[in-house]
C-alpha cells in the first residue's frame, strides 16, 4: 500500500508556506486519523503504523510539520511556535472536510494534539499521545536542544543509519530494515557530495536558550476531555512514569474515566510505533467505541 502525496497552503507570519502531508486509504472512509511526529523527525516515521490502520479501513493523514520532510522552511526560526503549528494543523484538518478526528502524536506531535484537543469545539475525538505529557523533563529538553542546535553532515546513507542507531537506541528494538527506512527518510544531499538532516536547522533556536525547569501544562490538560490513551516508554527520559499516574486522576477527562495508560517495555523516548505490538494497542485503542 502506498500513500497519496498531497499539500496544502498555510497562512503564518511571512505569508503563506506549504504544508506537505501523506494520505493513506480512502478519503471516504469513516474514520479518518491524523499522525503527528516529533520535533526532528517527519512524517515516513509513521508509514508502518499508517499501513495498518489504514488496512483496517481508516483513512490516515501523516503531515511534515512546518520545516520537515517536504513541507517548506518557515521565512524565520522566530515563526516555529506552537501557534504555528496548530495553525498548520487546523488547515489541514479543514482541508480533510471531516467532522471529527483521531490524533496519534509523537512527542511534539502529542504536544500540539494537546493544544488541538483543548480548544472548545475541538475536532479530536480521540487522543493518544506516545511519549508525551502535562510534565516534560527539563534535562530531557536539554538533550534534545544540545542535538538541535549541532550541524551534522554524513558522507552517506549508512553513516547516517549507524548515528541514528545511536542516537535514538532508545526508539526500541527496531529491525535493519526498519533503521534503514528511517535513515533513508531522515536525510537528504547538501549540496556538497555529503547528507543533511531533512529539517530546517532553524527549529532548534527555541532551545538555544537553557531550559531550567521542566515544561508543566496542566492548564491544558484541564481542558481536554476527549478519551486520551497515554503511551510511555518504560526508559523515558521525558515522560516520567509518575506524571502518567497524575494524568489518570486529574482533568475533566480522566474524572470521567476517558483516561487509560499503557507502557512499552525495551524503549524509552519515544517508541517507535514500528512493531506489530505497539501498533496493535494503538489500533485496538481507535477501533473501540
């Protein structure tokens, strides 16, 4: 199975800018689900997980966040906020001329689904959010900037498959097949005979200045009362097991017991959503009513 390549325009400070995003199964499907990626990655991370659903019928939309993968570079790295992306993500589920969605959300993705899913009249249905929470570690966002904010170049393909079998040891227990799809996806030529990573180096000035104190959103968890599942790896460095204990006891969402939880062993920031067990919980998750 493969996805129909689409885009659409955004408006934003320096004008509009193309929002580039992958649709999986038939646009005439019942359930339509929206796969959100993390902060350096884009959206080929969900192609396996996108396969799936949409093999059980639903419709799947992957974006490029603003400065991924094959969605344009923002005029500025002032303009990458989350005002940005909610913004980008609310023109793209207008676009989709669909009442209501799921949102599966990886890290930033599950951040900006937050945002999404606590506006009055929000179209989110159902909310999973893999990895991310109302508590985020500030040493965690630490590591993260310092990656951020480094120029990194490789002489080919496979240098960047062995660095993100390093880097990001802790997606899982992946198989070669599957480091070699994320490595295939997570670089592009510079140019100069050698690779670079398919993002805007520009979105890691937000990190650029120390981060001291661990980020807290409970005034937007408050808000969100949708069913929410929370996935956690069990070695996560950002998401702390007991900020998901708090999460399934506060919020008009968990009062109401819309609120469930569920670990992945052998990974920690983030699961990869790659393997047949991950992707199970998760389409189990959406195809309950």
């Amino acid at each position: 199975m493969q996805p129909q390549l689409k885009h659409v325009s955004v408006i934003g400070r320096g004008g509009f800018h193309k929002l580039a995003y992958a649709e999986w199964g038939s646009p005439a499907a019942e359930q339509t689900v929206v796969c959100v990626h993390g902060v350096s990655r884009n959206g080929r991370d969900f192609d396996a997980l996108a396969a799936a659903l949409a093999a059980k019928g639903m419709r799947v939309i992957v974006p490029d966040l603003p400065g991924r993968g094959r969605s344009d570079w923002l005029a500025s790295p002032t303009h990458y906020t989350d005002r940005a992306y909610v913004r980008a993500m609310s023109t793209l589920i207008a676009r989709l001329d669909v009442d209501k969605v799921d949102w599966v959300g990886t890290s930033l993705g599950g951040h900006i689904g937050m945002l999404v899913a606590a506006q009055a009249g929000t179209p989110i249905r159902r909310l999973v959010l893999n990895d991310f929470g109302v508590r985020v570690s500030a040493a965690a966002l630490r590591r993260i900037g310092s990656y951020l904010t480094r120029s990194w170049r490789f002489a080919s393909i496979d240098e960047v498959e062995a660095h993100l079998r390093d880097v990001h040891a802790p997606f899982g227990k992946l198989d070669d097949a599957q480091w070699r799809h994320l490595a295939q996806h997570s670089a592009v030529p510079d140019g100069t005979g050698r690779f670079r990573f398919h993002f805007d180096p520009g979105i890691g000035m937000r990190f650029s200045i120390p981060i001291l104190l661990d980020v807290i959103l409970w005034q937007v968890w408050d808000k969100i009362d949708c069913p929410v599942l929370v996935l956690r790896g069990e070695d996560s460095d950002l998401l702390a097991r007991g900020t998901v204990e708090a999460m399934l006891k506060r919020g008009p969402a968990a009062m109401n017991g819309r609120v469930t939880a569920f670990e992945f062993s052998d990974c920690g920031h983030a699961p990869a959503l790659m393997d047949e067990t991950q992707i199970s919980v998760i389409s189990n998750y959406l195809l309950t009513e």
